[in-house]
C-alpha cells in the first residue's frame, strides 16, 4: 500500500520529499476520513513528531500545517492523538528565541487550534511542562505570551498574526490569545 510506504520512508529519515509525503499524507486524511486515521492515526503522529526536530524551518511549517489539517479534519480526536506534538511545540515555543516567524505563526495556529478544541488538554500539556522545567505556570504562560504576542513592527502594540495571513488564522490566533490570556480554567 501507497500510504505504509510513504510513512516508512519518512521514518527512514529520507527528508528529500518531505514536503510531498506531507501533502500526500494530508489528502490521505481529507479522502480516507476516519478510515485512514482509525488504522494509520499513530504512525501520522509519530511522522509528524519525528520530523519536527530534524527540519529546517520549510520542513517545520509543512509539519505544523499537517498537524493543523489533522486538527481541522478530527476536531474530537485530534487533541489527545496530537498532544505529544503539541508539547514538542510549546517546548521549541517557550526554549527558542531565533525561531523564524513563519515557524512561530504554524506552530501558535496549531497550539491555538488545540487549546480552542480542547482546552483542558491544552493546560495539561502546559502543566506537564511546568511540573517538568520546576516553573510556575505563571512564568511559563508570561514566556508563552511573549512568544503569542509579539509588539507590532511599530513597537505600539501587539500583533495578532500577520495582516497578510487568511481571516481564518488570524481570527484563530487571536481567539486562542485572548484564551491564553485568560489562564487555566479553575480547577
């Protein structure tokens, strides 16, 4: 089968045709709807996972922009099967100044799709990263809006996206900002 191949080259490390595997592995989720997720969910995932540290920033995006079709497309499931993803995101979020905006923008838009679908899974991957760093969750969130709102270019403001992005990711980052900005939800 086309799709067992595809993920094994991947997982193989053959980064040549990334971008493509990426696409295709995006039509297999929009064609094969539950079908393809119920028997290749996992493997999607840990693809995605396995790419995400070994790409330049391109490679990255395609990464995010995969994850973010998974999200769209399983909104129920997508949270739980992407958390492992989610948290690797925060991570390079919150440790990486340098980080290219087009990287910081996939990564915010997939973390924001995931904490509008299912917030208590959101906060607990960002629990989970306080417990493990030993930081408050003040800090962390304080770190994580620094990284979700930038100053505009102007210095007199902050910037919800990119004004050149589609309405739909700019409304999505600013929904999950506000969101973010509201903290956790009281225990």
């Amino acid at each position: 089968e086309i799709h067992r191949a595809l993920l094994a080259e991947v997982r193989a490390r053959d980064f040549d045709n990334l971008l493509e595997v990426l696409q295709i592995i995006g039509g297999y989720m929009l064609l094969g709807r539950g079908a393809f997720m119920s028997l290749h969910a996992r493997d999607v995932v840990s693809v995605l996972d396995g790419c995400l540290m070994e790409v330049k920033d391109r490679g990255k995006v395609a990464v995010a922009d995969c994850a973010a079709l998974l999200l769209e497309v399983f909104p129920a499931e997508g949270p739980a099967l992407l958390e492992p993803l989610v948290v690797r995101m925060l991570q390079v979020l919150l440790a990486n100044r340098e980080l290219g905006d087009t990287v910081v923008t996939a990564f915010t838009l997939v973390c924001g799709r995931a904490l509008s679908l299912n917030p208590q899974k959101f906060w607990a991957c960002v629990g989970g990263l306080c417990a493990a760093g030993t930081q408050p969750v003040a800090e962390v969130l304080g770190r994580l809006l620094d990284v979700w709102l930038p100053p505009d270019k102007t210095g007199r403001g902050v910037s919800f996206a990119a004004p050149s992005a589609p309405l739909l990711r700019r409304k999505l980052h600013t929904s999950a900002a506000l969101a973010l900005l509201g903290g956790p939800p009281p225990e």
